[in-house]
C-alpha cells in the first residue's frame, strides 16, 4: 500500500473534524488544571490544516505538511497549538520532496512526533500528557505492524493502547505545563491532550 | 462584563493600532505583522536588543516595556496567548544589530517553546541569541526550584536592569548574566480579589465569592495556594511580606526595592494603603526600602487584586536601576530628587 499527498490529507481532514467535535470536551478537562484553551487552540488548529489542505497545490508531501505546520503555529501558538505544528513540521523535515509514503514509513510517524513532541515540550512519559496515550499508540503501532504486516490490525491495537494509556493519566499528578502548580489538585481528572490523541487513533482505526 | 470595543475578535489588532497611532514616534510595526512591534529607531547600532513577548492583557507587561532602557522589540500574543514563532522572528530580525539578542520573557510553556523555535531559526540566520525567562512567582513552585515558576510582575525588574545594561552597550553575555541575577534575586506574592473577562467570553476566567480573596493566583487565573476571606491590607501584608523575605533570606539591614503592581482594577489610592502597611512592617524588621514603585506594572486585564515584589539589591544592581527608561507607558530612574 503507497499513500500519496491525497491521502496524506484526507487523514488530516478527517482528524480535523474529530478534534473539532471535540472541542467542548477538551475546554472542559483543560479548564481543570490547565488554562482551559485546549478546546478553541485544536479548534483554530483544525481550521488552518483545514485551509492548508484546500490551498496547497504542489505534490510534495514533506512541503504540505511543513507548511501545514507554519499555519498551525500562525493560528494556535498556545501550547498544544506549538507542540502539534512543531511535531508537523519534523514530519515535513522526514517526507521532503516524497511524493508517496509506503506503509512501513506511515507506522512510524507517531514515534516521529513523539520525539518532536518530547524535545520541544520536555516532557516524558508519566508526566500527565499527550505523551501518555501516543508513546503507547506508537510502540504498539510500529510493534504490531512488525509482526502481522497488517496496517487495520496494528492501529486498532495502537487505538487500543492510546485509549488505556489516557485512561491512566487520570490519576496522575500533573509535571509539565500550567497543571504542573496546581500539583495535586490535577489528579482527579485525564489529560485533555491525551484524550484527543486516543479519540483520534480511535476514529483512524475505525475507518482502517 | 461591559467593555469598550469594536469586535471582540479585534480586541488585539485595533488596541495595538491606537497604541501605534498614538506613539508614532517611540514605536513601530513590522509592516507585514502588526503584532511585531519594536522602537521606532530600531535596530540600535552597536547595541545588544532585547526582545520580549507574551500574551496580549498584561499592559504595561509585555508592549509597555519597549522603549529606551528597557526592550528593544516585542512579539504579542492574542489575548492570554503565547506570540507565534514567525512574529518572535520578525521582530528579532527588525531589532538585531548583530551584537546579539536577548530573549527576555516570563516562564510559561507556550512561550517558552515559541521562542526556542524563533532562537532555532535565527541562529540558522546567523542571528545570535541568548534566552533568560523570568520566574518570580513564589506561589507556584518553592525556592529550590525558584526557575520552574511563573513569571509575574517581576519581570519590571528585569527588564529594568537588563535593558539599562544593554543600553550602556554591555556584551550580549553581559546582558544575561545580570538579567539572571536580577530574576534569581526576585520574588513575587499577590492576592487576586475578582476575576477578569476575556473579551467576547461570556465567563469570567474564574469564580471567586464576594468576600473571599485568592492567596498566590497567577495571573491568568492559574489557582493560587490558598483562598480565604478578604482581610485588611495590614492582614494581606502580613500573609504576603514574610514569605517573600523569606524566600530571598532577607535579613535586618538589607537594601531592597519594592513593587507594590495593581492588576489592572485596584485603585491606586488602594495600592498606597497597602504600601503603607508594607513599610512599616518592613521598618519593624529592619529592612530598607530603597527603591519603591508603586501602580500598575503588570496587569491582567480588568483582575481586582495586587502582588508585591522584592528586588534584593546591591551597588551594581541599584545603580542600574537608577539608570534612566522611557516608554509611552514605563518612565522610570534618571533624575531622582524633588
């Protein structure tokens, strides 16, 4: 299976729309330990992808989704809005001047944007973030595809993992970010980015 | 919450527009970005700029600051939101002067990875910078990890000296190293008394009972550490004051210089009451007030409340202090006397 720029944006777009349907959920767990602006920064995000897809003409996957990174950091600089355009942006850096990617490069894009992810936020797995459902997702992913060559398998058993993995940080205590000074007072509540990373493997997994 | 505007979704553009229309002649936008804003008369030959950045809301914090001896340059953000990377960028690359360029600016996450990706990219430039964040707030985390907190109305300070540092063409190195010990020098306590409103939000950013007040809040509405009900002003000292000299280990004799900063709805006949009372228990322990500044020097937009900073001096630090600045919003130090 070869995925080409067309894909590439149709499983932007349809992420887009998840995180849009999202965003009352997403204000409300971020207003409990974080500033409350996860709800409209995926929001304004998904509006720029949105834009970039309609817009881009060109056929390089890596120049699409480097400018894609560009326009989430111009509409959603907030945390989340940073982190998600930094983590696109390395994934322009990986697919510059492809026109395809093959499925062996396609299961390793969220260990991709983990690191992206942990370099620029500095955060690590147990720290109460996104991190805790992707870094789960990616190993599953890349592990299950290794063994059964089977991309449906894999991403239903990396949906499955981000989804335990987000149920876990409920419980935590918050290390990074606005929730780190409220200490343990962010205990009761999930991650919101971690929540959204787990509801949008789910729905990539659900359409295969 | 009743305001004075347009569309709220214009809240940022058209008051940066007045700002710029009012002071043509102290600053200037980056043609393409009008949340790039630097001095008129930038970039400063053989100088080393400092250029700061944050969320809109903060007035005098972070615009109010550029001007002469204090910042060179200043990225905004949307309201309570980190500026993004290419309007850190413009604004760098409008101020440089190729002595280097300070990124000074308080310790919140989205600004923090905004600016490493701006440094990242002008370093690619050839453009050198150094990055100092200021973190004052002792609310939010405790003294031995003092670089992990927020940074609040502190940041005068550092702005202060560092600006009047790099005014008298001291080496980029130079710059930061007095702008670290200025912040590692500095400690902040507030009291928030009511919330604020983001424009076009029907809600407040918290809610806070008539009488109560919130001990330590950031100044975004982050929890403080402890809500009680609202005392006197010698009471709010009380809970205040000590834990700051304590933070700083301030003993009998020291020289230091105060900052009592409304946050943006506390009268400043209110803000001398608490001044009053922050003297005389300071006078009580033996500690001299020096240097005081009292107003707004950090704000969050409507938010009834105060914070008190303590700056712990020394020759070097006071002298530049002293050293004059002026912007359409902060004129401070020169001249001193009646």
């Amino acid at each position: 299976m070869i995925y080409t720029l067309q894909d590439v944006k149709n499983i932007i777009n349809v992420s887009a729309e998840v995180a849009l349907s999202l965003k009352e959920l997403l204000t409300e767990l971020d207003s409990r330990s974080g500033d409350g602006d996860l709800g409209i920064t995926m929001e304004k995000s998904a509006h720029a992808l949105m834009l970039e897809i309609c817009k881009y003409e060109g056929k390089d996957i890596g120049e699409f989704l480097s400018k894609s990174g560009i326009s989430v950091n111009r509409a959603a600089p907030s945390t989340m809005g940073t982190l998600l355009s930094c983590a696109i942006m390395e994934l322009g850096k990986e697919f510059k001047g492809s026109e395809e990617i093959t499925c062996e490069q396609l299961v390793k894009v969220p260990a991709i944007i983990v690191d992206a992810i942990m370099k620029r936020g500095k955060a690590n797995r147990g720290d109460k973030t996104i991190l805790d459902a992707l870094i789960p997702l990616a190993d599953a992913l890349q592990a299950s595809y290794a063994r059964d060559m089977n991309l449906k398998v894999a991403l239903k058993e990396a949906a499955s993992a981000a989804a335990k993995g987000a149920n876990r940080t409920k419980g935590m205590i918050a290390k990074v970010g606005r929730a780190k000074w409220i200490g343990e007072r962010s205990r009761d509540y999930p991650d919101g980015g971690a929540v959204l990373c787990a509801a949008l493997i789910e729905n990539l997994s659900q359409r295969g | 919450m009743k305001k004075i505007l347009n569309h709220a979704d214009n809240f940022v553009e058209d008051s940066l527009k007045g700002i710029l229309l009012a002071y043509p002649e102290l600053l200037a936008a980056h043609p393409e970005d009008i949340k790039a804003v630097h001095r008129a008369g930038a970039p400063i030959q053989e100088k080393v700029a400092i250029v700061t950045g944050g969320g809109y809301g903060h007035i005098p914090v972070f615009l109010g600051y550029v001007g002469k001896g204090l910042c060179d340059g200043v990225a905004v953000g949307n309201v309570f939101t980190s500026p993004g990377c290419e309007t850190i960028l413009n604004v760098t690359r409008q101020v440089n002067a190729n002595k280097g360029v300070l990124y000074l600016f308080g310790n919140y996450m989205g600004d923090c990875m905004n600016f490493e990706m701006a440094a990242e990219i002008a370093e690619m430039e050839g453009i050198k910078t150094e990055t100092v964040k200021v973190s004052d707030d002792i609310a939010s985390a405790p003294r031995e990890s003092w670089k992990e907190r927020r940074g609040i109305a502190g940041i005068f300070f550092a702005y202060k000296i560092a600006g009047a540092c790099a005014e008298r063409l001291a080496a980029l190195e130079e710059v930061k190293a007095i702008a670290e010990k200025t912040i590692e020098n500095t400690a902040t306590f507030g009291v928030a008394l009511s919330s604020c409103w983001l424009p076009g939000s029907e809600k407040k950013i918290f809610e806070i009972g008539e009488d109560d007040m919130e001990i330590g809040m950031g100044i975004h509405g982050e929890p403080g550490v402890k809500r009680g009900r609202l005392t006197s002003s010698c009471e709010i000292t009380e809970i205040l004051l000590p834990s700051i000299l304590e933070d700083l280990s301030i003993k009998e004799g020291q020289r230091v210089a105060i900052l009592v900063n409304g946050l943006g709805a506390t009268s400043q006949e209110e803000l001398f009451i608490l001044y009053k009372d922050i003297n005389e228990a300071l006078a009580a322990r033996g500690i001299k007030p020096v240097r005081v500044f009292v107003g707004e020097y950090a704000t969050s937009l409507e938010m009834v409340g105060a914070s008190i900073s303590i700056l712990k001096l020394d020759d070097e630090l006071l002298e530049l202090l002293d050293a004059p600045a002026y912007t359409p919003f902060v004129n401070v130090g020169g001249v001193r006397g009646a």
